[in-house]
C-alpha cells in the first residue's frame, strides 16, 4: 500500500494529467461486476462464500479436531 501511495504522488507531483483513477491503481477499489459476490441458483440467501470465510472454516474445523484429540488423551 505505501509503495502504491509513492507512486500516485509521484505522479501528483512531476505529472498530474498522467496519473491513473484511484479505483484503477488499487485494483480492491473496483466496484465492477466481476468483483461482487455472485449469487447461486438465484437465492439471495444463498451467496458464494469469501477466501476469508473458507479458511475461517478450515482453521475451525482444524482446531475442533485438535480439542477433540486432547480430551480423547485426557480421559485416558
């Protein structure tokens, strides 16, 4: 982020009618149709889950199975 900061002012400074929309330099600005969340069989309960959402899964899965495996060592 601070690399992408010195560039647009780098361009502000020596060339401002050069220097690129905001949205376009930061590309997690974009609000076009490719980046929204896409609905699945046209349920709007139904949205396809975030990167962030599945590794909070695995890591919940994982750690469900580690206290499962302590209490089985516990009890013996």
């Amino acid at each position: 982020m601070d690399h992408k900061t010195a560039e647009l002012m780098a361009f502000a400074v020596n060339d401002p009618s050069k220097m690129p929309s905001v949205e376009k330099h930061y590309g997690f600005m974009d609000d076009s149709d490719e980046n929204k969340t896409t609905i699945i069989n046209k349920d709007p309960d139904q949205l396809e889950p975030e990167d962030w959402q599945n590794d909070q899964a695995i890591l919940l899965q994982q750690a469900m199975s580690v206290k499962a495996v302590n209490a089985r060592k516990n009890k013996e």
